[in-house]
C-alpha cells in the first residue's frame, strides 16, 4: 500500500502549481480600477462609468472632484479627465461656485423633463426626452446608447436642441440623406 505523505520527485502537489500565481487584483492601478487581462479600454470604460455613477447618484445638489474621488477611490488626474469626456458627451455640466471651486451635476436626465421617449434598432438605443431649460424654453435631448452583455448600456454621445430648430433639423438631415442617395 502507497504511503500517502510520500511524494515522489516527479510528482508536483496541487498547491505548488498556482505558487506562482499572482492575484489578478494586486495589479490594479493607481489611477483607475485596471485589472490583469482587462484591456487598457475596458479600464478606461469602468472608471469613467465609476464616475458617472457618482455624479448620478451624488450630483443632484452638485458634486465636487474631491467627492467624487472619495466614492470612487479614483486618482484626481483619472476624474477630471473623465469628467471632461463626460461633459463632452452632455452627461454631466459644471458650475463654477467661486474663484477655485466647480460643482458638476448631471445632464443625462433633464430635471423638467416631460417624459421620454426610446427607439431601439440593434444594438443602438436613441432616447429622446423633452425637457425644460434656460427661460422656460422647451428643449429635446437625444441620447445615442450602445447596449452589450458585458456593460449593459452606455452613452455614446448626446445632443440637444431647442424645439424651434426641430422642423429645420429635420429638413437639413431630409436634404443631406437625399444628396447621399445620389
């Protein structure tokens, strides 16, 4: 009968083949939530949705970057600069409150707004609201998203106009598509 505490020396033990083995999590970044085998990208992604999520949540009465850097645990490099691809998106604007400090707020969800509506085609999701701004002038909101397994939805990009430009934006896309088909 084999002794079981007897190894041979061909023989490897279970425990000493993950020795070698790094945990994934000891790699994360200072600067965002990085972890081995996640792409530059995907990092990128995450943080700027880590971001998102805590001006949504948080920004309402306006959020600051230090704030947003203490629910994230993000570097202060890493959230201004998702923040400016945020408010490049109209996901989020910024207020200056005094000589030094700005307050960011999100756009994503028009706070007057008078409802939404949503166009689906694939993968691409257009939300269309309505919504109230500046003077009580009525203004739409388009919001281009992407859906995936992976991140569910994300915001690809946004515009807004004001309503008495839409019979125009209509026509200018009408003749632009008609000079295409050409």
């Amino acid at each position: 009968m084999p002794d079981p505490d007897r190894q041979d020396d061909d023989e490897i033990s279970a425990l000493d083949l993950g020795s070698d083995l790094e945990d994934p999590l000891d790699e994360l970044s200072d600067d965002g939530p990085s972890v081995e085998g996640f792409s530059n990208d995907k990092s990128d992604t995450l943080a700027q949705d880590q971001v998102r999520r805590a001006v949504r949540k948080y920004g309402e009465d306006g959020i600051t970057v230090s704030e947003i850097m203490e629910v994230t645990d993000l570097a202060r490099n890493t959230v201004d600069k998702h923040l400016a691809r945020l408010r490049q998106l109209r996901e989020v604007y910024r207020q200056k409150r005094d000589k030094q400090t700005h307050f960011y707020y999100p756009n994503g969800k028009p706070l007057h707004s008078f409802g939404k509506k949503r166009i689906e085609d694939g993968e691409t999701i257009l939300d269309i609201q309505l919504a109230k701004g500046k003077n009580d002038d009525l203004y739409f909101h388009l919001t281009e998203k992407r859906f995936s397994l992976m991140e569910g939805e994300t915001t690809e990009g946004a515009v807004i106009f004001p309503i008495s430009s839409l019979d125009e934006v209509f026509q200018k896309m009408q003749e632009f598509a008609e000079e295409v088909e050409k």
